[in-house]
C-alpha cells in the first residue's frame, strides 16, 4: 500500500497518474490518497479499483493515522497553507502528526517534496525552504527510509503569471533579473517521487535533488517565452516589500508573504546554486517545451 498525501495538488495528480499507469496495480499494490474533498479527485482515480481514499486533511491526527495502517510507503507533501500563522506551524508542526503515524504503524520509505539548500548557511535563513528543510529533519528523525525531491523553483509558478503576460506583456517575480537558476517541471518531479516510492532497495535519510535540464535567468526565460508566444513579453524584478505587499493583499499572512520574501532573497544570493548538476539530478523537461505545452495554453485562456 503507498499512500499519497494531497492527490489533487499539481504534483501529486501527476504523481497518481504515473502510478496507475505503471504495472504495479497489477503486481496487487494499491494506492490509498488522502484527499480533503474526494470529489475533487478525477473520476477515474477516484472510482479505479486499486485506489482507496481517505477523507479529511493529512495534516489531522486522526486522518493521518487511518491512512497509515498497513502502509508501506507514503508520498508526503506539506501544502504552502497561505493563512498559517507561522512557518513552523504551515510545515513542522502540520507534519508532526504523520511522523508520530510513521512509527505507529512501521512505515518503511516516505518520500516528501521539499527545497534545495540543504546544508548551505542560506538555507538556514530562507524563510519557506528552512522551515520545509526542517520538515524533512522530522520526518527522517522518525526513522522511516527518507527521500526528500529536493526542487529549486517550479516552472508551474509562470502560471500565476499567465494574465499579466497576457495583458501587460511582462512578468513580475523577485527573482534577480539575470542570475541564472535551475528550474524544473512538475512532471518530472513527480517521476521522480514515482521511481523512489516503487523502488524498495533505498534506505537512511538523504535528498535527491531535481534541477531541469538547465540554469535559466528571468531574462533568458522572458526571451524564451517571447519566441513561443510570438510576442515581445519582458521581465521585471520586485523588491521585496512590494512583493510581500502583494502576497497580503491576497490574504497571505505576514508570517507567510515574509517567508516568501526571505526564500526569494536567499535564491538571489545563490541558494540555488549550491547543489551539484550531475546525470541524475538533471531531469528532462526544457522550460521551451514547458511552454509550449503549459505556459503557452494557459496564457491563451487566461
Ligand atoms: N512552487 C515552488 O517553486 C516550490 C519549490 C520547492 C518546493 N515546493 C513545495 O512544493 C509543495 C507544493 O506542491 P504543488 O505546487 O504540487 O502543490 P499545490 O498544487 O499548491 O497543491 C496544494 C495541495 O495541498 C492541499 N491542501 C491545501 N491545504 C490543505 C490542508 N490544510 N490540509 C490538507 N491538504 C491541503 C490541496 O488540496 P485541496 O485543496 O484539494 O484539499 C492541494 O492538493 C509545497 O510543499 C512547497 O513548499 C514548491
């Protein structure tokens, strides 16, 4: 049994998906996805018949618990809860439950997603990649087998960006304009989480880490979003006060817009930058090909 913690998030519907394509259905393993509200779940995974749901949050005692019993492996991942009053509270103290469920029920492997900046000074000052950091500590402190998929910035965050491209031609993040970062997919993340959890040969606490195919700037991903669109889009750097001004005007709490500010700071200042390219932690989707697929689509609708 691998249990999946929020299966209608971007990653863990494709995460699900990877996982009722693949033949362990078939070799008699099931899945069991805790869901808030199951009915947000595709109908075809709600309804397949190696697919079990637990109602209710993953962050709850007792949700938690039911969903771990007899459970083998479990794919965990902490939501970015924009209203928590605090980092610790959106990230450690929401997984504290889970972890006392690991050792209740004699989880084996739990894979989580988490950040880069492990062992960096940075990461100890990045406000949501050190509190997701020290999510991972816990999780591997309650001696299950852990994986964290260590991820610089999502490609999947331009989305939010999709009406402004749209009607302003431009994009606005934090990010320095020309300090060029790895970027991944969520597809590939997700393939990732899929190898690690089928896999049972693993074992120890470590990260493996998921960084695209290249390191690509703001500016670079302007021009590259340009060609695919067809039209001129440019690219501008907030300051961070005007980006948290933004993130509580849409209801984020301060503890929450601040800790984005302070991950946003620590990335310009190289934290993604400290994790070695190699083979495996290059993963395969070209933001070009992102964009053609995703971005592309999504500003066309927006
Ligand atoms: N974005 C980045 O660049 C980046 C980089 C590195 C790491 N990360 C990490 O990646 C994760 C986000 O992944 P994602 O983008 O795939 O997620 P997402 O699409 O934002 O989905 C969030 C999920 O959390 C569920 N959820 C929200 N509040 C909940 C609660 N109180 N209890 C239970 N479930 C709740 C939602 O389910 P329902 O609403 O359906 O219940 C949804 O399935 C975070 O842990 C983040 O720290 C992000």
């Amino acid at each position: 049994m691998i249990v999946i913690t929020a299966p209608t998030s971007t990653i863990g519907r494709i995460l699900v998906n990877d996982l009722l394509a693949d033949d362990l259905l078939d070799s008699g393993a099931r899945l069991r996805l805790v869901a808030r509200d199951p009915q947000r779940l595709d109908p075809e995974v709600r309804n397949h018949p190696g697919v079990e749901v637990v109602k209710g949050s993953h962050g709850d005692p007792a949700v938690i618990d039911q969903a771990c019993a007899g459970a083998e492996a479990v794919f965990w991942l902490a939501p970015d809860e924009p209203t928590a009053p605090s980092l610790q509270a959106a990230y450690v103290d929401f997984t504290r439950p889970a972890c006392d469920a690991f050792a209740r029920h004699g989880v084996q492997r739990v894979v989580a997603i988490s950040a880069l900046g492990r062992g960096t000074s940075l990461g100890e000052r990045a406000g949501m990649v050190t509190a997701s950091l020290a999510m991972c500590d816990l999780i591997a402190a309650s001696g299950v087998a852990f994986r964290a998929v260590a991820c610089p910035s999502f490609m999947h965050n331009l989305l939010n960006h999709a009406k402004a491209i749209k009607e302003k031609n431009m994009f606005f993040m934090m990010a320095a304009p020309d300090l060029k970062n790895p970027t991944v997919a969520t597809r590939d993340i997700a393939a990732t989480a899929a190898r690690l959890l089928l896999d049972p040969s693993w074992n120890g606490s470590g990260q493996v880490a998921c960084l695209g195919p290249e390191n690509l700037s703001p500016n670079d991903m302007a021009q590259i979003i340009s060609d695919v669109l067809g039209t001129e889009v440019g690219y501008q750097q907030l300051p961070g006060a005007a980006l948290k001004d933004r993130l509580t005007g849409f209801g984020m709490s301060d503890a929450m817009a601040q800790g984005m500010v302070d991950m946003f700071d620590a990335k310009n200042q190289g934290l993604d930058l400290a994790e070695p390219r190699t083979a495996e932690s290059t993963t395969p989707t070209a933001f070009r090909q992102w964009c053609e697929e995703v971005l592309k689509p999504a500003v066309a609708a927006a």
